[in-house]
C-alpha cells in the first residue's frame, strides 16, 4: 500500500507535535485515513427508492403497461371479460415489478463506481462516519489514558474531506471545540492544494497554541504519547 506522506513529512509533523507539546501539558497525536468506509449500501438505497418512483412515473404519465410490446394486446375489440380484465391487470403488474427491478439494477450498478459512491453519499452521513472514526482512533491510541486527560486527536478523512478534532475531558470542559476552527481550516485549506504535510504542521502548531493558553506545561511534563502521525 502506498504511504500518503513521505518519510520526511513523517518527520516534519513529529517535529512539530514535539514542538507544540514543549509548551504544553497537552498530547497531540494524528491520524490520516484514506477512507473511513466504502458506503457499499448507500447505491442501493438510492436503487430502491428509484424502483419505488416506477409506478407513481407510470400512473402521472398516464401509461398502459398492459398494452407494452411483449406484455399484453395493444389491439381491442371494445368487449373485456372479466377474465381479459384479470389478464390485462396481470399483465401490468408483471411489467410494473419487471420494470422495478431493472430500473434498481441500473441504479444500483451506475453508482457502483467508488468514486460515484463517495459523491452521492449523503455529506451528513460522511460526517457522521468521520466522527465516530476519529473517536474510534482517539480510543485506540490511549489518548484517553493520559494523566490529566489532556489528549487531542487531529483526525484527517481524506476521500470525505474533512478534519476532525477530538479533545479529552480534561480538556473538553475548559475549551471551546470552536477554538480548533482555525486549525481545521487550515488543514483542509492545504490538504485541498496538495499539501497535507504543511496542512498538518500548521494545524499541530495551532492546537499547540490553544493548549498552551489553557494547559501550560507543568513542572513534570512528561511525554506520554509517541509524537507521530499515523495512516491508514
């Protein structure tokens, strides 16, 4: 699998976070995902309620499927049975479910494509897979177990393009999330030109500030997590 930073960008952002945690009784820790999920479901959401639209398309149009071509008889004689009758209805709702299905197999395969995925998922469920990925990561890595839980995840979904910013309870209940604004914007700003190393750089050193102005390091300020970014 090919890294998406370079063993010199690894270095930079360690560089920074070590940096930004001299002034700190703060831990910074980073995480870039390619991805936080495949949506594999959401094309066939959006295939069934397309099949569901068929018969309320058919009834506005004002069509006949028992008079289609390979379905029913589009000549009469003016006289029904009650048996023609069954037929015809027979007929209509054979076409109607036939159509359904074709209809949400087309769907469905035209947004198979992962990228079309990515483009049609909804952007509230995006954020929602982003935020219960970064806190996953925020668990996984131990950033919960610092002495003074004062852990901060900088979480990057690079294919959802977003940032996350989880921040421990310790620090959760005296800061502001609208604090990290500035560190989220300008990750994504560099990430959106190419430049993901800088984007985090700048963003480690500005969570650093802000933790610096509410967690000043300590007479014992002893590095409890690992100064890295990790990829996935």
């Amino acid at each position: 699998m090919t890294t998406l930073l370079t063993e010199e960008d690894h270095r930079r952002v360690s560089a920074a976070i070590a940096e930004a945690e001299a002034k700190t009784a703060g831990e910074i820790f980073c995480v870039v995902a390619r991805h936080v999920s495949d949506y594999r479901l959401v094309p066939f959401v959006y295939a069934g309620l397309a099949s569901l639209l068929v018969p309320a398309v058919i009834v506005l149009l004002g069509l006949e499927p028992h008079r289609w071509p390979l379905v029913g008889d589009s000549w009469t004689t003016g006289e029904v049975s009650e048996s023609g009758v069954a037929a015809a209805v027979a007929a209509s709702l054979a076409a109607v479910v036939a159509l359904q299905a074709l209809v949400f197999l087309l769907v469905a395969l035209a947004m198979a494509p992962a990228a079309i995925r990515l483009k049609v998922t909804p952007r509230a469920l995006k954020h929602d897979r982003v935020q219960r990925a970064a806190i996953d990561q925020f668990l996984a890595r131990g950033l919960q177990r610092t002495k003074a839980r004062t852990g901060v995840l900088i979480f990057v979904a690079l294919a959802e393009r977003q940032v996350e910013v989880v921040a421990d309870e310790g620090i959760y209940s005296r800061v502001d999330p609208s604090l990290w604004d500035d560190a989220v914007g300008a990750l994504i700003d560099a990430a959106r030109e190419g430049r993901l190393a800088d984007g985090l750089v700048e963003a480690v050193a500005l969570v650093g500030g802000v933790l610096n102005t509410h967690f000043p390091p300590g007479p014992d300020n002893v590095d409890e997590i690992p100064n890295r970014v990790v990829e996935l």
